[in-house]
C-alpha cells in the first residue's frame, strides 16, 4: 500500500502544473448580483476549478485566465429548485417514470425513510430544461403519503452521484395538505395524532436503542428505518418540511414543531399571509409558489399573489418555488411576479439563491457570488426576471454546461423542413 501511495505522489509531483491546476475563468465587465448584498457594477468574477477565488469592481482577468466578456450582462447564483420531484419524474402519466412516492395505494403512509436519492436519475430530459433557465441546484423531494421521505441536494452536472450529489438528507417532508390528512386518517386530528405518535415513537428510539435492538421496547408504530430517520430529524441533522395551507393548520404546526423540538420549515403556506406575524415570530421559513391566487382546494380560500410580500414584510425568510419538476423553467418567472406584487426583487434573488442554502444546511458553499464559494453562476442578458432574458451562459461547479435541451435539439432537426422527408413514397412533392 505505502509503495502504490509513494508512486502516486511521484506521479502527481512529476504532471505538469497545468494538469493539476486548472486554468482560472474571468468574467469581466457584467453587474453581479451577489445574493447577500448590492450590486458590483463593472464586476470581475474569477473562477478556478470549481470555486469563486475572487469578485472585484474594475478588477483585472488574471494572467493567463480565459477571459469572458460579460459587458451588458447580469450574473447571479445559480437558482435552486426546491420542493420538486425533478430527477423523479419523467412522464407523469406513465407509472414506470414516476419514482416519487410507492404506486400501492396501500402503501404505509409513514415513509420517512424514503430516500430520492435511490431513485433519482442524473440523466433525466427535465434536467437541462432546468438548467438552461438558470436553475442549477435542485432539492429533489418525494410526495405522497403523511410523511413523504427525504429530499437530497444536488447539483445539475454529471452523470453520477459522486459527481452530483451535495447533501443527501436535506429534509424530512410531511404532508398536511388534503392528499397527506386523507392518508393519514382522513380527518386533520387524525393526520396530527399519526404524526404526533411517529414522532413519540422515534425519541424513544432514539432514547433507547440497545433496549429497541433487544426487544425490550412496547410495539412501535413504525418500521426500523423510518425510526432512525425520524430519530435524526429529532436530533436536529435536518429540517421538517411539512406542506400546508390553511391559516389555523399553519398556527397547529407550529405548535406541533414546539412540541417535538424540530426544526420546521413550512411549504405551501397559501394562507401564510393571514398569521404572518405568528410565522415570524417561530422564526419559520416558508416554502410558497407566489402565482398560486386561486382556491384549488378549500384550504386555500384566501390564497392571493402578495402573499410573499406581506410574509417578507413582516420578517418571514422566504423560499420561493414552481408548481413541479416540469414548471422549473418557470421558476424565475414565479420570482418576477412576486417582485410586481411587492416583493423586495433583491429578497425574490435571495428566496431563489442564498435562502435555500441556509435552510437546508448548505450556505458556507452554495447561495453567494464570493470568494470560496462553489462557482454555480448565471450570465444573464439582463434582469433576470423579466421574460424577454434569458441566460447566455451558466456555471455549474466551475465548468460551463451545453444549454441544449431535447426541445432545441427538436427545433434545429425540424427548422428546415425540405430536408425532412415526408408525403407518400413516390408522389411528387408539391411545387
């Protein structure tokens, strides 16, 4: 073993500097948005490997870099999709495609330790969609049942785990809208008491383990692995995600979170707007999709489009969302509709940006344009909530991703369509 380490090290010792470090990135002359503060006109970002090693006003590319110019361009951090199955979901219709929540409508509605990792696929035609709008992370999360599993970070780049994967227990997700409490008993006690009995029954797990391994404990009400998952939520390793809507649920949960010591993080939240203050005050971060202003259900009777402004404004730190995997080229779009309806656009960067990495446990890397940080930018030809931009280039751990889509591969093989053959074999095509 020590021989293989010595040649090794000789080797890497004998390579060429160039083999070893890469060659840094500038970005000249764009306005950076940086996430956490005011603008940097006339900004120089230099990325090396997969880091930001600096950001200056007027700075110069360093020697040997290979210069980008961004002149007239905005660059933010990449977006990060939270609360969507992408990676899990292919054709919603087609049941082979969908690894998002168990098929069996018989299914344990307590699956806490459902992992999206296990099924997630790196290769999935939803994901350049995504990244070609400026969406570079994604908190890839399951659906279904009262407690849905867990949701795992990762990057848009790669074809393997260890090349992708950043955090794979970002949370725990609970389901209290309709689909959850029907599941769980069909009645909103109902739903609370099997939610409330899970979670007694994980910190005696966690409590007493070795008695649980000997069999010294009463019958728990939930398998092994959903203990040990639910134990680690309790012990503070990640946050509680639990999805609802109605004004008096949203005060119910965040008695509920008191209760077990969790750390919670609401989703959904549609009538977030009427206990705002409450939600503040719990030091709560909400999850919400501000386009949502339609009753679909009727626990979202007071659903409106400044719901995410009248949160902000009382000092609610904010997530901002889309509808699904699919919807994620959109969610720049959810961003600028909460910015007509009041929203702050600097908190609708930072609800796409740095607050996603906070919440889930990330922000010493992801979230900034910064020295240190991973470099997961976007060049943009503009304001990037405005429909009419779109990005020119965008950064994913340093490397620069094809913005290519099965969609643009459609368009340039049909675009000229007398090369395409069509008609009837042997007829003459018209004049």
């Amino acid at each position: 073993m020590r021989r293989c380490t010595l040649t090794l090290l000789a080797s890497l010792l004998a390579a060429p500097a160039s083999a070893q470090t890469p060659a840094p990135i500038a970005l000249v002359g764009g306005t950076v948005l940086p996430g956490d503060g005011a603008p940097i006109e006339d900004a120089t970002v230099v990325i090396r490997g997969d880091r930001i090693v600096s950001v200056t006003a007027g700075g110069a590319a360093p020697a040997g870099a290979e210069v980008l110019d961004c002149q007239g361009a905005t660059i933010t951090p990449g977006f990060v999709g939270t609360q969507v199955p992408l990676g899990l979901v292919e054709i919603g219709l087609e049941p082979s495609t969908v690894d998002e929540a168990p098929e069996d409508d018989d299914a344990d509605p307590i699956r806490a330790s459902f992992s999206v990792v296990d099924g997630y696929n790196p290769t999935s035609t939803l994901i350049p969609v995504a990244r070609r709008w400026g969406v570079t992370s994604v908190v890839s999360t399951p659906s279904g049942g009262l407690v849905s599993g867990t949701s795992a970070w990762l990057d848009l780049r790669g074809a393997t785990l260890d090349r992708l994967l950043v955090e794979e227990r970002a949370a725990l997700h609970v389901d209290l809208g309709d689909g959850g409490i029907r599941e769980g008993g069909g009645a909103r006690s109902s739903a609370l008491n099997r939610l409330r009995e899970a979670f007694d029954d994980a910190r005696l797990y966690r409590q007493r383990r070795a008695s649980f391994d000997r069999r010294g404990l009463r019958e728990l009400s939930i398998s092994r692995l959903d203990l040990e998952r639910m134990s680690e939520a309790l012990g503070g390793d990640f946050p509680v995600v639990v999805r609802v809507s109605r004004s008096h649920d949203i005060l119910r949960v965040l008695a509920f979170a008191r209760e077990q010591g969790v750390r919670l993080v609401l989703a959904g939240a549609e009538e977030g707007w009427m206990v705002a203050a409450q939600i503040a005050a719990a030091d709560v971060p909400v999850i919400l999709q501000p386009m949502t202003n339609l009753p679909a259900q009727f626990s979202q009777l007071h659903a409106r489009y400044d719901n995410a402004a009248l949160l902000h404004a009382a000092g609610v730190p904010l997530i901002i969302t889309t509808e699904g995997a699919h919807e994620l080229r959109n969610l720049r779009q959810e961003a600028g509709n909460a910015v007509a309806s009041g929203l702050p656009a600097d908190v609708a960067l930072r609800a796409l940006t740095l607050e996603p990495a906070r919440v889930f446990g990330v922000d010493d890397d992801y979230g900034t344009i910064a020295a240190g940080r991973v470099a997961n930018l976007v060049v943009w030809t503009g304001d990037p909530f405005e429909v009419t931009t779109w990005a020119r280039q965008v950064f994913i751990r340093g490397e620069s991703v094809p913005l290519t889509t099965r969609q643009t591969q459609l368009y340039e093989r049909y675009r000229d369509l007398e090369q395409v053959p069509r008609g009837l074999r042997g007829l003459p095509r018209a004049p």
